[in-house]
C-alpha cells in the first residue's frame, strides 16, 4: 500500500486532511477482502466516517443492525438481523464458511435440521455442503459426525503486541 500521499501531508503539516487520507487507505484494505477477524467494534469508528456511503448501501446498513446487536448483546436480535436481509452471494458464502468453521470446532456431532439452521440452508443443501468437507451423514439418527480439522493458531500480530515487547526488552536491557 503506497502511504507516499501521507507521508507528504504529515510533513506539510496538512493535518487536516490525514483522517481523510486514513480513512481511504482503510476502504482500500476492506475492498481488498482482507478480513479483519475479531475487529467488529473498530467497524463503528470506520461507520462514523462512511455516513454518506452507509445510505447509499442496504447491505452496508444491514450490516450495521447486525454491529448494533452485537455492541448491545443482544444475540436473538442478531440472528433476526442476519434472517432479515437478502444477502449478496459473497456475503452469504463468508458467512457460511466462518459459520462452517465455527460448528466444525464446536461440535463432534450435531442433527442435520441444527446444520442447515445455522448455515441458512435446506437439510439437502446443508448435508451435501457438509459431505463435501468430509463429515459422515447418520441417515437413521439425522445425525452428522463432524470431521474435526487438524488444530492451526493464528498469531495475530497488531501494534499493541509490539509495543508490550518493546516495552519489555528495554526493560531487560535496562
């Protein structure tokens, strides 16, 4: 990402104008796909600064009922909030892989009808979906056996974590 344009504000002291450039360099990252798992609450500072945008988008205001549910924890409220828009393809297949992963990690067996509810498929759909990602289909219990995945962490790096070990090598140094 090209940060020239910023660099060249800060130094003619146009400060004025670095939130507007933070803010399309934030834009830039999210029309990227870059995913920013976990970082849901900084979507209401980015909301703040996209007023005009959010209006302009169904999607991006349904998004926001979700984001509202969610500060306020109010989960039922969440599940009407996804069940009550029609979701572009794209949105519906994140949601479907993150929810995928989810049941994949929390459950070792779980009915079909549970299956196709959290994904928002059919039965059919949801027990071909999960056939297909190797998970074995109980047909006289209605029961799916999960094929659990080999476990791999993320280390999530952010500044916050850099800084604390700076802060503790200096400490070790000194």
């Amino acid at each position: 990402m090209d940060f020239s344009l910023l660099s060249e504000t800060l130094n003619s002291k146009s400060y004025e104008k670095v939130a507007d450039i933070c803010d399309e360099h934030m834009l830039q990252v999210a029309a990227e796909g870059v995913a920013f798992q976990d970082d849901w609450p900084y979507a209401i500072h980015l909301l703040g600064h996209i007023y005009a945008v959010k209006e302009g988008n169904p999607e991006v205001i349904a998004a926001w009922k979700i984001g509202q549910k969610l500060w306020v924890r109010d989960y039922g409220g969440v599940y009407e909030a996804i069940r009550g828009y029609d979701w572009s393809q794209e949105a519906q297949d994140l949601y479907t892989k993150n929810m995928f992963q989810l049941l994949q990690s929390a459950y070792s067996t779980i009915s079909i009808q549970d299956t196709a509810l959290f994904l928002g498929m059919s039965e059919d759909d949801a027990t071909t979906f999960v056939q297909q990602q190797g998970w074995a289909v109980d047909p006289a219990s209605q029961m799916l056996t999960v094929k659990k995945q080999p476990i791999v962490t993320e280390q999530k790096l952010d500044a916050r974590k850099l800084q604390n070990l700076t802060e503790y090598v200096f400490h070790l140094e000194h």
